[in-house]
C-alpha cells in the first residue's frame, strides 16, 4: 500500500533568532536591500503551544528577499525563556545559511565589501566535481554572525 504524496505549494519563510531584532533589521533593509513587510509581539498561548515554549514572547518581523516570494522571519526571544535539555527548541539562535542567487556575483561582492560586510573568502569559481563547473558562490556574515551565501549560478540549466 503506497503513501500519498505531499502536494507542496511554495516554500514560504526562513526564520532566524536573534538577539538584536533591530539591529538585524537594519542591516537587511540597509546592507542587503531586504523590503520590511511587518513586525508583531509574540505571546499568544496558541504560539507558545505550536512551539513548544509555554512562557515564550518575542518580537517577530517579517522581510521579503528582493525579487522572490520568500520572506525571513526574525523572532528576538525575550531572556527569561525557560530553558529545555540542549535538544534543537525553536527559540535558539541562528540557521546553517541561506543562498541566494545573484546576476553578478563580482559586482555583489564589491557593493558589500564596500559597506564593510564580513566575507568568509573572495568570490569562489568551482570546478570539481563535474555537475558544480562553473558555479560561483561567496559566503558572508551578517553582525550575528549568521552566514549568507551568494551564488551565480552557470548559464546551464541546473539543480544547484
């Protein structure tokens, strides 16, 4: 007996805590151009159910990714939140990265150097393996230290 298939949609956010909501704000509106959409307080009981957090509230806003209908959604937890064992809750810090595809990554590169934005390395030119040739992508950190990279991606069709 087979299971049925998910039918997904969209992908719609990437949430981020933080520690500095507005801090974080004015970067990604100032430095990376991201639009502003909305900011609310957390401290409904049916949220703190949903996240497993009983006496959590936050500050939450909500910013769209320039040419893309994906948001970041930034929650700043207040300090008094209980604490659980080291298992993953949702009111801890951070993401792994996000990547988002620029026309020129070059150009990209040297706007934010120009605004003093920490890179990891210069713009690198991947070309092993084979199915990365010709792939290009530079990984930056935002004032949390939270990593963004930016990829161009090569004329090809591709998966990446």
């Amino acid at each position: 007996m087979g299971t049925k298939m998910i039918k997904y949609k969209r992908l719609r956010h990437i949430a981020l805590v933080v520690k500095d909501i507005e801090n974080i704000i004015d970067f990604y509106t100032n430095i990376l151009g991201f639009k502003l959409r909305d900011r609310y307080i957390i401290e409904s009981e049916d949220i703190r159910k949903g996240i497993g957090l009983q006496k959590a509230k936050a500050k939450g806003a909500h910013l769209m990714i320039p040419n893309s209908d994906i948001e970041l959604e930034l929650f700043e937890f207040e300090k008094n939140i209980e604490k659980k064992s080291e298992e993953y809750i949702a009111s801890h810090p951070g993401y792994r990265h996000i990547a988002i595809v620029v026309e020129n990554l070059k150009e990209t590169y040297e706007e934010l150097k120009s605004k003093n934005v920490s890179f990891i390395s210069e713009p690198i030119s991947v070309n092993e393996p084979a199915c990365f040739k010709g792939f290009q992508f530079v990984y930056m950190k935002d004032p949390e230290g939270n990593i963004i990279e930016f990829n161009q991606l090569p004329e090809r069709k591709s998966s990446l």
